[in-house]
C-alpha cells in the first residue's frame, strides 16, 4: 500500500516537474519572441527613420534643384532683355537697318499679337521695328540655333495671317538676333530671306548677306 502511494505521488511529481519545465521553456520562449518582437520593431522604426531623413534630403535636393532652376530661367529671362537693351541703346539696331535703306523710325519691344483671335494665333515678336509701309520683326536669343531660326519663321507666317485678318497690308521682312550663334543658324536664316544679328563688342552688327541675298517678305 506503501509503494503503491511513493509510486503515485512520485508520478504526481514527475508531471509537475514535467509542467515546471513546460512552463519554464514557455516562459523561455516567450521571453524571447518578445525580444525578437522587441528587435523587429526597432529595426523597422529604424528603417522608417533612415526612409523619411532620405526623404526629407531628396525634397530638399529637389527644392535646391528647382531654386536653381528658377534662378536660371530668370537669369535667362534676364539676359534676353539685356541683349534687346543693348541693341536699341543708341538706337543701334535701327541705325544698321537704316544703312540698308530701311526708313525704320519707331520700335516696341514684346508685341503680342492675335489675343483678340483662337489661342492657336497668339504670338509675341521681341522686337518689332517699323516705318509705316514695312516692318522687321526680330527674334532675339542669347544662343541662337537653328531651331530658333524655324521657329520664328512659323511666327512670322501665323503674324502674317492675323495681319491678313485685321486688314494690315504691311510688308514684313524677318530677322533674328543673338548674342552666341550656334551650328548653321546664320546659314538657314540667310537661305530663308532673312537677317541675322550678332553682338559685336559695344554694338551690334547685322552679318553681311551671302551673295544673292534677298530679303523675303511675309
């Protein structure tokens, strides 16, 4: 009866120390899930933190870059009115249109035109000359390229047709102006009838027209 009661209560204290242990490597391993929990979200925070200092660098690179941007774009714009400006200081430009024998007596800077009419007419000429019967409407650019040349011309055709409309019968003679001329700019404008303009020291000087240059008229 003895042995039959040890035995038991040594089974009973086989399965609590089996349930100590149980409980102890419960204990263990939840302790260090927690831990690994505990790891995983720093490490995150961590990369949420690094994530947003990134974020916070590239949007303030981008707000250099567009400050930069813009300062250049006004710089540009800048420039431009400057080249105008010294092409009419003295009334420069109009003296070497005058040797030509165009009675050029009045300018305007920045003509729009076509406002009145479908956007698809809007336009704007930098410097418009004029003398009554005829008129020269110049593109200007710090760096004139080819492009510029192509582009004025289509201007040049949409001016004429908006004076078409309103009933303006003036000759328009083209022309295009900067102070760096780049790739055949000069050459494209001269084979399309129409002057170029380059900043020559304290002046500037209309390039002299290949032989059999003929100005066309818009």
């Amino acid at each position: 009866m003895s042995a039959q009661q040890l035995t038991y209560e040594g089974l009973l204290e086989v399965f609590r120390e089996s349930d100590r242990r149980f409980n102890e490597k419960l204990e263990k391993q939840g302790a260090e899930f927690d831990r690994l929990m505990k790891e995983r979200d720093a490490a995150f925070d961590r990369r949420m933190q690094e994530t947003d200092r990134r974020m916070r660098e590239r949007d303030a690179e981008y707000a250099q870059r567009a400050k930069v941007t813009n300062k250049k774009i006004g710089d540009l714009t800048g420039s431009i009115g400057r080249v105008i400006e010294h092409m009419v200081a003295g009334d420069n430009i109009i003296k070497r249109f005058q040797a030509l024998d165009y009675k050029i007596g009045d300018y305007s800077r920045n003509k729009k035109f076509g406002r009145d009419l479908p956007r698809d007419m809007w336009g704007e000429i930098d410097l418009f000359l004029e003398n009554g019967d005829i008129a020269i409407l110049i593109e200007v650019k710090t760096t004139l390229e080819t492009k510029d040349v192509r582009k004025h011309m289509r201007t040049l055709e949409k001016f004429r047709r908006v004076s078409d409309i309103k009933g303006d019968k003036r000759r328009f003679i083209g022309a295009v102006a900067g102070a760096v001329v780049k790739g055949d700019a000069e050459e494209v404008a001269h084979e399309n009838g129409m002057y170029v303009i380059v900043q020559s020291g304290e002046a500037v000087e209309i390039v002299p027209v290949p032989e059999g240059f003929k100005a066309r008229e818009w």
